[in-house]
C-alpha cells in the first residue's frame, strides 16, 4: 500500500502534459453522484484516467493509472494510492484487479509516447488486468448525446483528441454493450458526461425523472435550444438512453456480482409533474381543467415551488420537489414555459409571459404582484432567433401601418385643402365667380366621397 511515495513511472508517460489541471480539455471526472458508483467497488481497485481526487477518499486498495506526469505527482501525494504513470499497454504487468473503473472512457488514457492503442485494444487490456469474476464500471460520452446537439460551434483545440475514421470506438449504446461482453447494467449521466449532476437507470421515466432533469440542466449556459426540454421529451418516449449526453456501464460474468447503482430517484413518489398535466389541459383547450389544477396549485402550501417541481401522486396529492419560491415567480415561470412549449393552447390573445402570469393567478383565485419586466433570463440561442423572428414580424407590421395610416393622413389634408378652396370660392361675389365655385365644388365633393367610399 502507498502512503504518499512516488509515482511509478511505467513507460510511455507524458511529461508536459496534464488532465487534471482543467486548463486542457474538460479536466477530471467529477461530481458528488459519482460517489455512488465508487461505492460499488470491491477488492482490489484500478482507477483509469483522469478522476477527481476526491473520489478516491472512501477507497482502499487502490491503483491509478494515468498518464501526465504532474497529475501522476499530483496523486502520489495522497494516501492510500497507488499511482501509474504511463501507457495502458504496460498494465499487464500489475496483475489483476477485482474492480476496474475508467469513467471517464478510454479516450484520455493513450499517450503520444506510444505506439497507439484503439478502443478495441484499450478495453482488450482491461480486460486483460480484470478477474475473472472481477466487476468492470466503465464510463463513454455519447458522440450522438443531446449535450452535442444544444451545443454551439466553437474551434477545437489540442485537447480534444476525436477518434480517426474508422476507430472502433463504440458511437451508440448497443455498440458498447457489445464490447462490454458480459451481463451489463446501463446508466444515464446528465447534463455533461465529465461532470454529471444526475444518475439515471437505462428505463427510467416518470414526474421525478423530470424534474431531476430540470435541475440538472438548470445551469446550462450558451446552448442552441432548451437541453432539459430535450432530455424530457427523449425520456417520454423511450428514447433516454439514446440521446443521454453520457453512459456508465457496470459489467461482470455473473449476473449475481453486478451491484445496483442507488441514485436519488430511489424510491421517489411515481406520478407525472404539475406542469405536465397543466400542458396536456392547456393543449386540449380544457380551461376548467386548468383552472382546477392552478387552483389547487396555488392553494396549497406548494404554491410557491415551481409546477414542473411539484408530482402530482395517483390519489392527487402534492409533492413538492423543490424548493419555495416566491409564488409570482412560480406563476411567472409556468407562464414562460407554456408559451415556449410550441403547441396551440387556450390563450392566443395573450401579449406575453406577463399577462399570461396575471390569467393564470387570476384562473388560481390568488392576488399576486406581477412586474411587467422583471428580469428576463438568458434564453437558447434557437429562442433567441425566434424571439428575434417574431420582433421582426411586429416592426414589418408596425411599419406597414406606420405607412398606411401616413398615406390617410396625406389624402385627408389633400380633401381638407380642396375643401378650403371650395370655401374660399363659394364665398367669392359675382355670377361668374360663383358659377366656377360651384362646379368646382362639386367636383371636390365627389372626389372626396370616391376616396372615402
């Protein structure tokens, strides 16, 4: 066991190079969920690649491997490890583990020092270095995963090493449990596959994932559209598991060995989100129902925790998710996010978030203060050019009766000057005078009615 000795430098190590400094790529694996998966480690331990040190603390036993020089030093000074440098290709000779874990993949674990190692080959050496009854927790990002999908162009740099064409990296869920080989078991990580925020199992759906998905994306920043209404709508139709931004796949030849992640979602209350059923009612044009759910809502002592926070049980209780926030917030943001959902619903006159916020307090029977502009937040980029789409349309329109009503305006005061002549000459002395005035009296008169229908 090492108490803080000096790495052991195995061959093909980088010397200038780092994955846990951050400053290249995405840093270490990291997050307190993934204390979870660490705790289904058993025996002897191997850690491959870049994790955060701090999910080594409840581990004994245990070796690392990476492959930067300075993070190998970095870890060496911590208790209680074992720390490798260097290229996978030389695991071979450490003997064999009861637990291997690489969450992070296999794709930071090669080095330019080497002569170059596939996937395929990769996973040959772990599994090479596992026992035969040994357990294999193995993470991979998702090349196809919602987080790819929302987010924006931007320039690669000298980090973000990408497979070469015709690599066997595994691009899809079934490809990998393929490679895995042995009895597996499938869980989701969100929003971001190097630092998840939540766990899911491979099937899971219902209110509680929902509302776990709304927390997890609730920081996301500089993204092309909404990701947790994304992550949402692939959970509802079966679809999680494909489109999840990251996997974990948990591996063994026994079925009896595989260890079940516990996740926070363990045991939640079943039952679809307020703001679900909400949606579904406003969809069907069903203001009663609306009005019933909102009532309820706003009734309770939940009124200030937001509708897409709240499950509604099978015997129509209410349980409060989240946190309580102001109710006028609660109101506001259902509001925003019933106007966002894209389909009809039973408030088409509504000029924005603000009075669709003042209908439904007025639809709960509660008396809240609505600011018409309180602080708006940061929107998709994708609602941001809708937003700019629809401001576009209400100038052209503002334009076009800018330019109608000057076009009125410039043919009253034409009838008002002809008017005033008509005027002018009827008041004038002498039949000639008068017979002229008149006729042309007349014919201002009728130019005037043609023009005014």
């Amino acid at each position: 066991m090492n108490t803080g000795a000096q790495p052991r430098m195995i061959g093909g190590e980088m010397q200038v190079w780092s994955d846990l400094d951050g400053r290249r790529g995405a840093g270490p694996v990291r997050g307190t969920v993934l204390a979870a998966v660490f705790a289904a480690a058993r025996g002897r331990i191997l850690v491959l690649g870049p994790h955060d040190p701090a999910l080594f603390d409840s581990l004994d036993d245990t070796t690392v491997l990476v492959r930067g020089v300075a993070d190998a030093r970095t870890l060496a000074g911590r208790t209680g490890l074992t720390v490798l440098c260097g290229s996978p290709a030389q695991l071979a000779a450490q003997g064999t583990f009861d637990t291997v874990i690489a969450l992070d993949g296999l794709g930071r674990l090669d080095t330019t020092e080497s002569d170059g190692l596939t996937w395929n080959e990769m996973l040959a050496v772990v599994h090479s270095v596992l026992a035969p009854d040994g357990l294999l927790v193995l993470g991979a990002e998702n090349p196809l995963g919602l987080h790819r999908v929302v987010a924006p162009p931007r320039r690669l740099s000298d980090a973000d090493w990408v497979p070469v064409p015709g690599d066997s990296q595994p691009a899809t869920l079934t490809q990998l449990r393929q490679a895995a080989g042995d009895v597996t078991r499938i869980y989701c990580t969100y929003p971001d596959p190097v630092a998840p925020e939540l766990i899911l199992r491979e099937d899971a759906q219902g209110g509680a994932v929902e509302a776990a998905l709304e927390r997890a994306f609730s920081g996301a920043r500089k993204v092309l559209v909404d990701p947790a209404r994304l992550a949402i709508s692939s959970v509802r139709h079966g679809a999680g598991s494909a489109l999840a931004p990251g996997w974990i796949i948990v591996a063994a030849r026994d079925e009896n060995l595989l260890p079940h992640v516990v996740s926070e979602l363990d045991g939640a209350v079943p039952g679809p989100t307020l703001e679900h059923l909400i949606e579904l009612a406003a969809a069907r044009r069903d203001l009663p129902g609306v009005r019933e759910l909102v009532t309820d809502w706003q009734s309770g002592p939940a009124a200030g925790v937001p509708a897409n926070q709240i499950i509604k049980a099978s015997d129509g209780t209410s349980v409060a998710l989240g946190d309580v926030v102001d109710p006028a917030f609660a109101l506001r943001d259902l509001a925003s996010r019933l106007l966002r959902a894209g389909f009809p619903h039973p408030w088409p006159g509504v000029k924005g978030t603000t009075d669709l916020t003042r209908i439904l307090a007025a639809m709960g029977e509660v008396h809240v203060e609505v600011q018409d502009e309180p602080g708006q937040r940061e929107l998709p980029f994708a609602e941001l050019v809708a937003e700019r789409d629809r401001l576009i349309g209400e100038l052209a329109d503002a334009r076009a009766q800018a330019a109608f009503f000057e076009a009125e305006l410039t043919g009253r005061e034409r009838d008002l000057r002809e008017v005033r002549e008509m005027v002018e000459q009827l008041s004038g002395t002498g039949p000639a005078r008068a017979g002229q005035a008149f006729v042309g009296g007349v014919r201002a008169t009728r130019r005037v009615l043609r023009r005014n229908g």
